[in-house]
C-alpha cells in the first residue's frame, strides 16, 4: 500500500472513530435527558432544560460529524451508505405512521414506543449496508 492509500485509509479510520464518539456521546446525552430528571435531578427544570440544549447540541455535532464522514467516503462506499439511509429514511416513515395509527384504530391496546421505531430503524439501516456491500462485492 502506498503512503497516499495510507493516508486515506487512516482519514476515514479517524472519521469512523469521531462519527461513533459522536454518536455515543449522543446516546448517552439522550439516556441522560430521558432518566436524568426522574432519577438525578428530580425534575427541576434548569437541569432539564441544561440536558435537553446538551442532547440538541451533541445531536447537531453528529449530523455535522456525519456529512463529514459521507464526504470522505469513496463513490461506492457512499453510494451504498446513501441508498441505506433512504431506504432507512422511507422504512421508517412509512412504518412509523402505520404504528401510530394502530393505536387509533384500536389494533393495539398500548401507545406506541418512539423507541420501537428507533430499534426498527437502526436494523434496517444495518441491514441495508450489509446488503449493499454483499452487491457489490
């Protein structure tokens, strides 16, 4: 491998490395927000408010750290990323609207879980890269 593949290869390593920092610190900024009132700071409102502008800044950082990392990709790697996240994209919102409306409709007793969407989200966006690179190997 030459000094140039090298180079370019140790630039998208750090890329990944940033884009996942960026997201875990998101994750944790979103369990943070979401028990952090509940369990640490007994709903006082300042620090609600404190966790919520953290998680909104944290989660403009990853977007950020994200367009960065598609713009270093290779044409390939970012047309396969590019396809999963619009097949992400159309998966959950189309299937987002349906589990809604299966609450209003009566075909569920329960009210729908963001969390659940997000979880189907995160498969189909995993699946979609797998499948994609399968493609075009």
């Amino acid at each position: 491998m030459n000094k140039h593949n090298e180079s370019i290869c140790s630039q998208q390593k750090s890329n990944i490395t940033s884009l996942a920092l960026w997201t875990l610190a998101w994750v944790i900024s979103t369990a943070l927000l979401r028990f952090g009132a509940e369990y640490i700071w007994d709903y006082q409102p300042a620090y609600s408010i404190i966790a919520l502008i953290t998680h909104l800044a944290l989660g403009l950082t990853m977007i950020m750290v994200n367009v960065k990392h598609l713009a270093n990709l290779d044409e390939l790697q970012r047309k396969i990323t590019l396809d999963a996240m619009g097949i992400t994209l159309g998966v959950g919102l189309i299937a987002g609207i349906a589990y809604e409306q299966l609450e209003d409709i009566k075909l569920i007793s329960f009210e729908p879980e963001i969390n659940h969407l997000i979880m189907l989200m995160a498969f189909t966006y995993i699946l979609s890269i797998v499948i994609g690179n399968r493609k075009y190997q």
